[in-house]
C-alpha cells in the first residue's frame, strides 16, 4: 500500500512538473522567470514571447523609467479569465487568449509598460495610466501589424478619457501636433506624484478638455 502510495505521489509530482514549466532567463541585466501552466501551448510562441520581453522591456526602461524592476515574472495562466494583468513585477497572460490570438505578442509590450510606470496606488487618472500603456505598445510594439491592433480613428463619440487606444491615439497626437515628449513627462509626473488635473495647461497652455476639441477639429496624426 505504501509503495502504491509513494508511486502515486511521485506520478502526481511529475504531472505539476510537466504542466508547468519553468524557465529563468539572465540576460542584459534583467531576470524573467518565464512560467508556463499550458503544455500544449506552441513552443516557438513562448520564446517570441520571451524575445519580445527582453526587446520591449530595456527599451521601455531606457525611455522611460531606468529605475524600473529587474526581475519580472511572466505566467501564463490556465485558469485566468481576462487578457492579462500585472502586478507587482508579475505579468500575467490568459493562455487561452494566446492560443486564439498568438499574434498579439506585444500585449507583453502592454503589460511590461505597466511595470515600467510603477505609479503607486491610486495615483493620477486610471484612463490616463492605460492610455500611456497603450502608446508604449504603439510605439516600442514589435508585431502589432501581424496581431491586427492598430490605433482607432477618430469618432465623435469618444473621449479622452475613454482610455486604451482612444486615449492613446489622443497621446500620438499630442506627441506630433502640440509638445513632443509630452507623454514621457505625463509618466514622470504620475510616478513623482506630480501630476494634477492642471498639468495639461502647463505643459501645452490648455486644459485637457480645450486640447481634445483641437484634436477633434484636426485628429490626423
């Protein structure tokens, strides 16, 4: 009976070991432990991710936050319901999402952003935050044109503060036609906890809301 027992434990260790797989990358002065939960999911998938990871992430440090962690965690995850989500170094990815949608690699490029932000708790707007995020994707994003993910355009029903590309597209814009770097200070001052609703008029001369109805007279960018 013990002998099945024991048999028993070590076949249901080698199942855990064989479902989740564990790589630890060192390169380039940043550390990802790469875990994977899926055993079916496409080898030659996970090392793009991986290589997306160590494209995306120095070149976001260097633009943004060189102070930014050097150890990151990236599972993809079984049981996960969403896209992705980080955490506190830890990017997390829907391995269902990536089975469905294995170009869309530079949610990698998404989610690493926000590790790069570091904001803090309940600092600056949430719509501004993922705005950034995705205008990290649009400009440092290594397949975006095979993933089909592009920048909308412009619609009379939108806002700025709608967030994600719409926020984003508003940030290119703003980029080319009004202060060029204005995103890389808008993160620096949500990191610093600088940022207040008049940060706009200081940067450009005019509140957020008189900037939106310039871009949406003229929101080619």
């Amino acid at each position: 009976m013990k002998n099945i027992l024991l048999t028993l434990s070590i076949l249901a260790i080698a199942v855990v070991a064989n479902a989740q797989q564990m790589q630890v990358i060192d390169k380039d002065g940043y550390k990802l432990t790469f875990i994977n939960q899926d055993a079916t999911l496409d080898a030659a998938l996970q090392q793009r991710m991986i290589n997306t990871f160590y494209k995306v992430y120095p070149e976001l440090a260097k633009e943004y936050n060189p102070n930014t962690l050097k150890e990151v965690t990236m599972v993809i995850d079984t049981a996960y319901k969403g896209v992705a989500e980080t955490d506190n170094g830890k990017v997390t990815i829907s391995a269902a999402w990536m089975h469905k949608h294995p170009e869309d690699i530079d949610v990698i490029t998404h989610e690493v952003m926000h590790i790069v932000q570091d904001y803090g708790e309940s600092v600056g707007p949430g719509w501004l935050t993922e705005g950034i995020a995705d205008y990290a994707r649009y400009k440092f994003g290594v397949n975006n044109v095979a993933a089909k993910w592009a920048l909308p355009d412009y619609k009379s029903t939108q806002n700025y503060d709608n967030a994600y590309r719409i926020t984003a597209r508003f940030l290119a814009w703003l980029e080319a036609k009004v202060k060029p770097g204005i995103v890389k200070t808008l993160d620096a001052q949500l990191r610093q906890h600088t940022y207040t609703d008049n940060s706009w008029k200081q940067l450009t001369g005019k509140t957020v809301d008189e900037l939106w109805k310039a871009y949406s007279e003229a929101p080619a960018i």
